[in-house]
C-alpha cells in the first residue's frame, strides 16, 4: 500500500505541479486587476460626488449578486459574439479579478472611514491638496487597517480560482478532474490536490499575519 501511494505520488505531482503554477498565474493577475479597481471604486465611494459615489455603489451592489461563474461564462462566451476574444485564461484572470475588486472596494471603503476625521482636518489646514492629503495621510493609514480582511480576500481569492475550471483553465482543479477522470483514484487525487491548495494559502496567511504585526507595532 505505501509503494503504491509512493508510485502515485511520483506519476500525479508533476501534472499538479503545472496546474498548482497556472493557479499562482491567475490569482496574482486576477490580483492585481482586482486590487486596482476595487481602490478605483472606494475612490469613488467616498469622493463625496453624488454621481461617481452611485454609480460605484450599483456596480458593487450588483456584482456582487451575481455569481462568479456566470460571469465567468459572460465573459467567455458572450462577450465573442460582440467582437471582443478572450483566451480562457484571460477571461478567467479579468473575470475573477472584476469579480473581487467590488468585494475589495468594501475592504478599502472601510479602511479609508475608518481614518480619523480630525487628521484630514490637520491636514487641509497646514494647506495640504485633498490628492496630496490622500495619498500623504489617509491611504497609509487605511491601508493598515484594511490589511486583515484584504489578506482574507486574497486567501478567498486563491481558492475561487478553481472556478476558472469552468471555462477549460488548466488549472490545479481542472487538471484534477481531468487525472481522476482518467484513472479513477478520486482518493489519491484529490488528496494531493488538497495539500497543493494548503502550500498556496499557508504561506499567504503566514505573511498576512506577520504583515499585521509589523504594521501594529
């Protein structure tokens, strides 16, 4: 029985190895596109413009109700039939990314109120501009207290991209499923998979909490 775990483990690793690295490639792109357009619309959320403060709030509220794999399927097998082509794993990346900048807009919101008031006061009267009392006083300190819930998204985050299976990204799932499917070790299989997902998310959480040491202090 040991050589036998022993033998399956030296034929499945590598294949989920390739797939454990095209999940890295969608979370850290899906990241980025998610991080920079949820502080897009926190940005605009607390703006004070009526306009750009409601239209960020229908698009969250309304992403939001919408289930990431129909957005998935949107965007990889509607949006062709008007002209727009996206390989899976681009539409994997932007969908999830899109998806998780409205869950990561509330993170920011939250951190950026979170700010006393009295310090952007302070700082407007020693005649700071609101850009520069923004990006002077008030992002560094909401990035602080936004670390914590924007460490357990992008642990959520990690995870969801097993979604993009869906749409055929030859991702750790996906290449599970497809192994399984082959030889009928279910057991094995998805016994890998998860430790696989355990050394991604591990390891992340691990930084997230030493992070919110660091920045505690």
């Amino acid at each position: 029985m040991a050589a036998f775990a022993l033998k399956d483990l030296i034929e499945y690793t590598p294949l989920l190895a390739q797939g454990a690295l095209v999940t890295v490639e969608v979370f850290a792109c899906a990241l980025v596109v998610a991080t920079v357009l949820g502080l897009v619309w926190a940005l605009m959320r607390v703006s004070g413009v009526p306009l750009l403060s409601g239209f960020a709030k229908g698009l969250i509220n309304t992403i939001r109700g919408i289930p990431i794999l129909v957005q998935l399927f949107y965007i990889y097998f509607v949006l062709p039939d008007m002209g727009i082509q996206l390989s899976a794993f681009q539409a994997g990346f932007m969908g999830l990314g899109f998806a998780y900048s409205c869950y990561m807009a509330e993170v920011f919101r939250g951190g950026i109120e979170a700010v006393d008031p009295g310090q952007v006061e302070a700082a407007k009267s020693l005649g700071m501009s609101r850009i520069m009392t923004l990006w002077r006083v008030v992002l560094p300190q909401a990035f602080k207290i936004a670390l914590p819930p924007y460490g357990n998204t992008c642990i959520m985050l990690i995870k969801d991209t097993s979604q993009a299976s869906i749409i055929t990204v030859a991702e750790l799932s996906f290449q599970s499923k497809l192994i399984a499917a082959s030889t009928f070790k279910n057991a094995e299989v998805f016994t890998l998979v998860t430790l696989f997902y355990l050394a991604l998310c591990v390891p992340l959480i691990l930084i997230v909490g030493r992070l919110e040491k660091r920045f505690g202090r």
